[in-house]
C-alpha cells in the first residue's frame, strides 16, 4: 500500500440500514525538520516528497534563498524501520545542514515546536514574523492566461489526484503554464505543506522562479498560501475556494494575481486582472 494511504474498517449507514467494510484514508504523520544539528520544526503532514516539503518550508519562510546553500540533506527513518528505509516516503525526520557561509536570520526561525497539518503560522512568535520579503520582486506585467484556460484547471488538476481519488482527504497544489503544460504536482493533508512541496520541487528541480507560471490550489486561499506563492516569485495563484481578507491585501501589494471561487465556467479576480485575458 501506498505510503499516503491507510486501511481502516469502517460501519457505513445509508438510508437506515447498516454494513461493514472498508475505507481509505489519507495518512498523517509527524515529519520533524533538524537544521545545522538543531530541532527546528514539526510539521504533520502525509508521507511523501518529504525533501521537497523541507527545502520548500526552508525557502518560504526565508531561511535560505536557494537550493545551493544547503551542504547537505537526508530523509531518516524513525526507530522501528529498517536501517535501509530513509526513502522520502518513510522518513519522519529530515536533516538538513546548510554550508558554513549561510548566515541565518535568528527571527526567522524563532518558531514553537509544532505545527498542525492545517496551519502554516500557527508557530510563529510575533505577528511582525508573519510577513516575510521575497528575494525578487513579482515579474510585471508578467504572463498572460486565457479565461479558457483557467477554466480547465481545476479538471485538468483533479485527473492528476491519484491520492485524492482514494481518499477524498487530501489538498492539491500545481503548477501549469500559460499553455496548460502540468508543471508539478503535490498532495497533503495540509495545504500550505501541499504548496511547500511543490515549491521544494521546483527549487530542487532549478526552475524557481517561477515567473511564467500559475498556481492552483485545490482549497481556499489563505495569506500564508500567497506569501509562499510570492517567494517563489509565483504571478497568478488560483483558489478553488475563497481567499482571505489579508490574502487580497497581501497579493494587491506584490503585484500578485489572485483568483478565487474558480468554479465551472466562472471564477473571481481580486488582483493582477491584466494577466487574465
């Protein structure tokens, strides 16, 4: 069985009557992040692209500005897994040390120790530490994407949800170009981890920034959601559902394009409307 997945027995009742059998879930798990040595996080997530979920929290949240001041990284298994397991999807704990010349910022990783899936600041220390400053500004005017297009994403999306499709327990980020090309994809239980995955991936893969691309998250779209966006140097970051007060804000100031309730043939623009054509 896949490492994101879970069997559980389950009572299903529908209209009045009873029956056993069972069901899928969508697994959650402690993954702790180690930095030069030290416990620097704990995030619950689903299992899997754990090196990319740290190298993506890293670059969010301004610890490192790229994937070449990390020395090294490794993915380690917990204590009851066999000593050759420390493949991505079985790890619960990923070290990274960076190289000795990385100067770090002491208020940027000034966090509580653990983080929910559904949370991506609920470890912050201050409210000045929820707001970070991207390395690049937002690249304007920027690309364009048709209507017709944005259109399509969310289908186009939900054919690639392998996990979801088991489960219906999972968030989705991914990135498409302006021609509708799949850039990536990431699943989690959280959404903010779903984005930083796909971002890891990306700093990994040496695309960022990603300055022609749009993002699409399958949930709402809370500020931290467009704050990781923007670091990654993202134009366009489409919501399936709502976005937030500060989210709007956030994405009017770094000349961001934020869309939301992208649904059927109809959707919403509170920012950037001149990248959608």
């Amino acid at each position: 069985m896949a490492a994101d997945t879970a069997t559980t027995p389950v009572q299903t009742v529908e209209n009045g009557h009873s029956s056993a059998r069972s069901d899928l879930l969508a697994v959650e798990e402690p993954l702790q992040l180690c930095l030069n040595g030290s416990p620097l996080s704990i995030t619950m997530r689903t299992p899997g692209s754990d090196l990319d979920l740290a190298v993506g929290f890293l670059f969010t949240e301004a610890i490192i500005q790229d994937v070449d001041q990390i020395l090294s990284m490794r993915a380690e298994p917990g204590a009851d897994d066999p000593a050759d397991s420390a493949a991505e999807d079985s790890s619960d704990r990923v070290t990274i040390h960076l190289k000795p010349e990385v100067t770090i910022d002491p208020a940027r990783i000034r966090r509580n120790f653990y983080t929910s899936s559904s949370c991506g600041v609920c470890g912050k220390l201050a409210i000045g530490a929820l707001e970070i400053h991207p390395p690049r500004p937002i690249r304007q005017p920027g690309p364009q994407f048709p209507s017709d297009l944005i259109y399509r994403l969310p289908n186009l999306l939900r054919q690639t949800q392998n996990a979801f499709d088991l489960t219906g327990g999972l968030h989705a980020a991914a990135l498409f170009s302006p021609e509708g090309t799949l850039l990536g994809l990431r699943e989690d239980v959280g959404r903010h981890n779903a984005v930083d995955k796909l971002i890891g991936f990306a700093l990994r893969d040496g695309t960022v920034p990603l300055e022609d691309s749009l993002i699409l998250v399958s949930g709402r779209a809370g500020f931290e959601l467009v704050q990781k966006s923007i670091m990654a140097s993202i134009p366009i970051l489409a919501a399936v559902g709502a976005p937030s007060s500060l989210a709007v804000e956030l994405a009017n100031r770094f000349g961001m394009t934020l869309v939301g309730f992208l649904r059927g043939q109809r959707f919403n623009i509170y920012s950037g409307a001149e990248r959608i054509s």
